[in-house]
C-alpha cells in the first residue's frame, strides 16, 4: 500500500534488511523455537556487520541518522523472522533511546557504540512479579552509598536477559515520594550481584533468553545514572515511542508472513475440483487480510512521520498507542485467517503458521497490554478534543428538535 509513497532511499534500505532476513538460517530459527538456542547472538552481530542496528541514532556512534520512517520499515522486515528476533532486534532501538536523549557523551560512547557494533548487547529490566502493567509500583530499590548506589529487587519475563552485557533498569531512590516521582534509570552491567535465574518455558517467541532477573544488592556507579535522580518516568515515557512502535512494525511483517504462506497455498490447494482460493469463505479471509494489513500499516507509517515532524507530545502517545493496540490485533487476526485457510495442516509443523499464532498472541501483552492503550487512547483523546476550539459546524445543532434544550438532560 505505501509503495508509491516511498523514496528510492527507504526501498534501498528495504532492500538491505530483506538481505538480512534471507541470511538468517532457517536451522537457527528451528532451534529458537526447540530451545536449543537461547541467544541468538549471531543475529545481532550480523546485523551490526551490516550497519543496520539503530538506524536512527547519530553516525557517530554507528547509527544512521534516520527517522522512524525509516525504522517502521526496517522493523517489518525484520518481524517476518517472528517475535524473538524481532524483539532483539528492537532492543538496541529501545535501550538505545534511553541513551541517546538522556545520555551524556560518555555515557553513549561507553554503552551506545559498543552495541551498534555488535560487541554489547542489552536487555531492558521493566516487569516485575508483583505486578506488570503497574509499572510505577515498582518494589526494586537504589540506595545512594557514597559515589554508587545499591541495587536489590527483581525483574522478570525480561526479553534477552539470557546473553545480555547490561540491563537498563528502573528503581526506587525516593521512597516517600508518589511512584511517578520516585524512580531513576540505571545501566546495570552484568556482574557479580547480577543472577539470571530462571529462563521461562514459554508457548512463543522462544529463543530469545528471557528470564528472570535477580539484583542482589549490586553496586551501580552514580555515573550510571541516566537522566536524573528521581526523573525515571520522564525516560520511561520517551522509552515508550520505540518500546510500543517497534512491536506495531514488527506485528505487520508477521502478519504478512502469515498472509503470503496462506495466499499460495489457496492458489495451490484444490477442492472440489476447483482451487480454493475461488471458494468465497477463503477468498474472503485474503481480503480481510490485506485489507486489515493495509489499514495497520497506514497507522504505523502516519504515526513515524508524525514523531519525526515532533508533534504534541500527548497526540504521539495516542497514536503510538493506536498503533501498538490495532496492529497487534490485526496480526493476531490475520494469522488465525491463515490457520483457517490452511486447514488441520496448518496446526502441523509443516507450516509455520503454527509458530506465527503462539508468536503473536504475546503482542496485545507486551510492550503494555492492549487494555493499558485502550485507557491512553481514551485519556488522550478527551483531553485533546475537550480543549479544542469549536468545529467550523455545530453538528449537533442539525437535529430537527434540537432546541428542545429541555429533554437534553446529563445528570
């Protein structure tokens, strides 16, 4: 659908990311989902050899210097190879952002090159088993001893924590004060203090080391505080457009996946006496498909180029959230379509659309759950419109009895 939209640069660097999907091995995605790899660590490597791990940060520490529209279509091609990679993948995206805006120099040449080299890698400490989506209830601690501060608590179900170098974490250093004003933001390099205990047994995106994170009263240098003291949330919001808008991307590009295995094998399949792609019931599910991936893909796009224009801060966090919610939902939808039209051979391991379906049931959780954008599509919508100035046309005046002001009761 956007084809006619981008420039010979953005199809050039399609280009180059379809050159790493083909490259991926096809044993290594195999042993992902068996668990025979739990870090997949060749990938990001190779990907870094490449020059194609944080497209949008500066060249001189290794980026690019691209936008999110550039980053949208890399995420897609990458999201063909399923959630685990496609989560590594965005990891330096995320993390990265972190650094980047809040960072000092030293802080980006010590952390952000190395990784967009391919020679660190990292993973980012949200979750904790008290509670998932209440993030500002977070129980771990930084206690400030001298020129460090002393870190205990623990983090799970944290993507990459098998094989990564650091963490970014968030903590407590105000305990009195209210949650949104107590945390700070840490880099947290692997160590002594530092236990992975538990790699979780998961129904997808397997591969990708995730697991449970134990900070044993680990001292952290004050120097790896990024951002300021108590400012974690002012991270966490900005960490919030490449956490959200990485996994809308990368769930287009599964979700097309799912469509093209299932496109060829209606155009295959035959019934009937007839190929059943002429059948209304599957030829139906390919529209609805495309046209679900179409309207996702839209959204995706229109939000980048929104954050790269810099808009109203509460918009974008209403778009980003619109994108996260519709484009996980229309992945999950599409490849249950393709499931559908595959038939009980789609439940096999014939077809991968089996590994797509437990793959993508995990987007309307992560990354916030889908009822969690619900609340910011809604919070941010009244807050917007509620302050606008009046449209052009009062709509509500074009009722043939609206001036009967006393049947329009509210209370």
């Amino acid at each position: 659908m956007i084809e006619p939209l981008l420039t010979p640069e953005q199809r050039k660097l399609r280009e180059e990311v379809r050159g790493l999907v083909k490259w991926v091995p096809r044993q290594l995605l195999l042993d992902m989902d068996a668990e025979k790899v739990r870090y997949p660590r060749v990938f990001l490597e190779e990907a870094a050899r490449r020059r194609l791990l944080g497209l949008r940060f500066p060249p001189e520490y290794g980026g690019r210097g691209l936008g999110w529209e550039e980053e949208v279509i890399a995420l897609e091609e990458v999201g063909v190879l399923g959630a685990s990679l496609g989560c590594l993948y965005s990891l330096v995206s995320i993390v990265g952002e972190a650094l980047n805006k809040f960072g000092t120099p030293e802080q980006k040449e010590r952390w952000l090159r190395p990784v967009l080299e391919g020679k660190l890698t990292v993973a980012e400490a949200l979750t904790e088993p008290r509670g998932g989506s209440d993030f500002f209830g977070a129980t771990t601690v930084a206690r400030k001893e001298g020129d460090a501060y002393v870190l205990r608590g623990q983090k799970r179900f944290i993507v990459g924590a098998e094989g990564a170098d650091f963490f970014l974490v968030y903590a407590r250093t105000d305990p009195s004060a209210p949650s949104h004003k107590a945390l700070s933001c840490f880099i947290v390099e692997r160590g002594p203090g530092v236990e992975v205990q538990h790699l979780y047994g998961l129904l997808g995106t397997r591969g990708g080391g995730a697991g449970r994170v134990y900070f044993r009263d680990v001292r952290v240098p004050a120097e790896n505080l990024i951002g300021k003291e108590n400012g974690g949330a002012e991270v966490f919001w900005q960490m919030m457009i490449p956490e959200r808008m990485t996994t809308a991307a990368g769930a287009i590009g599964m979700g097309r996946a799912a469509l093209e295995v299932a496109a060829r094998y209606a155009d295959k399949r035959k019934a009937f006496g007839q190929k059943i792609r002429n059948f209304q019931a599957v030829s139906f599910k390919i529209a609805d498909s495309l046209t679900l991936l179409d309207a996702a893909r839209g959204l995706v796009h229109l939000t980048a180029r929104a954050i790269d224009a810099g808009d109203e801060p509460g918009r974008l966090r209403r778009l980003v959230s619109e994108s996260k919610k519709f484009s996980t939902e229309v992945a999950w939808q599409v490849v249950n379509y393709a499931m559908q039209i595959l038939g009980g051979i789609g439940y096999t391991t014939v077809f991968p659309v089996e590994r797509m379906l437990r793959d993508a049931r995990l987007g309307m959780i992560w990354t916030g759950t889908n009822e969690i954008m619900n609340l910011i599509i809604q919070h941010e919508f009244y807050r917007e419109f509620l302050q606008a100035p009046p449209p052009s046309r009062d709509v509500e005046a074009d009722a043939e009895e609206a001036d009967k002001s006393e049947e329009k009761v509210y209370e």
